[in-house]
C-alpha cells in the first residue's frame, strides 16, 4: 500500500513533466505553422497557467459538471456516519460529502489530497445498496483518497481538459489567421495534431484509471474485512448499471462505475476494467483477506 502511495506521487511528478514537454512540443508545431516562433512561448506559458488553475479548481469543476450538492450529517445521517465511521477507521480527515440527484447507481472521489477531498455518491446508489455494500462503496472511494489516486486522476483531468482547450485554440488560429502567415505543411501537421492529442490524453487517463479501481476494490476490503460487501456491491452496480443523465468523458475516469452511455466507442476507451474482471479478482483473492 505504502509502494502504492510513493508509487502515485512519483507518478504525479511525472505526468506534469511530461505535460509540459507535450504542450512544448505542441507549441512548436503551433510555431512552425505560423512561422513565428514566440508563438511556442505563448502556448507554454498559457498552459501552464491554466494547468495550476485547473490543480486548484478541478476538484470544484468536477462537483459542478456532475451536479453534486454537499451535504451535512442532517441531510443524510447513513450516508455521512458511513463516511464518518470509514475517517476513522482509516484515519484520514473526514471529507466533504455529496449527493448527486440521479438515478443511476454510481459514486466517486476526488481532490488534490486527503485533506482537500470530497466523496459522492447518487440517489440511485443509496437506494439498492444495504448498509454493507453503501460501507463496501464508499471504503472504495476512501482508498482512492488514502491511496494518493485521487491527485494523480484529478491532474490527468485537468490535463485532459487542457490539452482540449489547446487543441481548440490551435484550430482556431488556423481557420482565423491569415494565408501569408501560416504553412500549408504546418496546417496539415496542426490539425492532425488537433485531433490526436485529446485522444491521446484519453489513452494516458484510461491507463492511469483501470488498476487504480483494481486497487481500490481490494483496499476497501482491508478496511472493511468483510469481502462479501465489496462483492455484492459490484453485482449490484452491474445487475443496475445505466448512463448518468450527466456524462463527460473528462470526469468518468473518477466513478466507480463507466457513467457513459454503452457502446463500442466507449467500451474501447473506458476507463474502468469490466466488472466481471474485478469481482473474479476479488473472488480469487479472498484467502488472502
């Protein structure tokens, strides 16, 4: 677990490193286009300055796209003393609590450390689950937090999102600019970039994403000792599984369950293993519990 948690802050240090030479990377392509290099140095320092934007409010960007609301121990005394109860246990501070109004059975974590954190989970989650499975669930997104997962995903997000905002304003610079300053060869070379780099930034959040729900699945059930919660849990969220009424791409990678609509796409780029894989893990890995 400790390897698990130096394993995830090397792993912080190493993907902002790798951004910057990305965006560096890209800037010059932006350069080459426009046959003005300061354009590179533009594009480096105005991604960098939304890259540390986006470390500090991602976590509130993620809250408002999912439409979760925080509660107190008033709104819903299960659901915040199972919170509470699993704070203790683990000891970790006690992080904000939220409820999303949707149907569709599904939870997740995020924030930029366990001192900043929040948890959520749906009505829909609250409604099949007893009070086991909810424990099961929630100590998932818990070891998300304690494991350091939540920093390393909510920065591929933010990075996700700039590499999109890039590649918008490099597509727009192109259709805007004006025909003596840009190449034709850079033009292509742009565009196809354009069009790669979200994908690839979707590639890197998927490899980032599908052991952390691995880990965590096992993690819940060192903090639980009760197996079966975890278990029962995952049949639960696969016999109920449907979309969320609010899907981004950009924050699926955070719940416990794909919220995306099914379909051939999403299936090759889910961030989460099939669940089937999961339970099978758990099963097989009970004599070690």
């Amino acid at each position: 677990m400790y390897k698990q948690i130096a394993a995830n802050k090397r792993n912080t240090i190493f993907i902002i490193l790798g951004f910057i030479v990305f965006i560096a990377a890209f800037g010059c392509v932006f350069a080459y286009a426009f046959n003005d290099w300061s354009v590179a140095i533009y594009v480096l320092v105005i991604a960098s300055i939304y890259a540390v934007i986006q470390y500090f409010l991602s976590a509130r960007l993620a809250v408002m796209m999912t439409g979760a609301k925080e509660i107190e121990r008033s709104d819903n005394r299960r659901l915040y003393t199972i919170v509470e109860n699993l704070s203790i246990t683990t000891g970790l501070p006690m992080p904000k609590v939220y409820i999303i109004d949707d149907p569709a059975p599904n939870a997740f974590a995020t924030g930029r450390d366990p001192k900043h954190a929040l948890v959520a989970a749906t009505t829909g989650l609250l409604d099949i689950m007893d009070d086991n499975e909810l424990t099961a669930v929630m100590a998932h997104e818990m070891s998300h937090v304690q494991n350091y997962d939540i920093r390393v995903s909510l920065i591929v997000f933010g990075l996700v999102c700039v590499i999109g905002f890039i590649s918008d304003i490099g597509i727009r610079m192109m259709v805007r600019g004006k025909d003596d300053d840009r190449s034709p060869v850079g033009f292509i070379i742009i565009l196809i970039t354009s069009i790669l780099a979200p994908i690839a930034a979707s590639l890197a959040q998927l490899a980032v994403s599908r052991q952390r729900e691995y880990l965590a699945d096992i993690s819940a059930v060192k903090i639980t000792r009760y197996p079966e919660g975890m278990i029962n849990a995952l049949k639960k969220l696969d016999e109920h599984s449907r979309p969320m009424k609010r899907q981004n791409s950009a924050t699926s990678a955070m719940y416990i369950n794909n919220p995306l609509k099914k379909g051939f796409i999403s299936s090759l780029f889910s961030t989460h293993p099939p669940i089937e894989a999961r339970i099978e893990r758990l099963e097989n890995a009970k004599t070690s519990f």
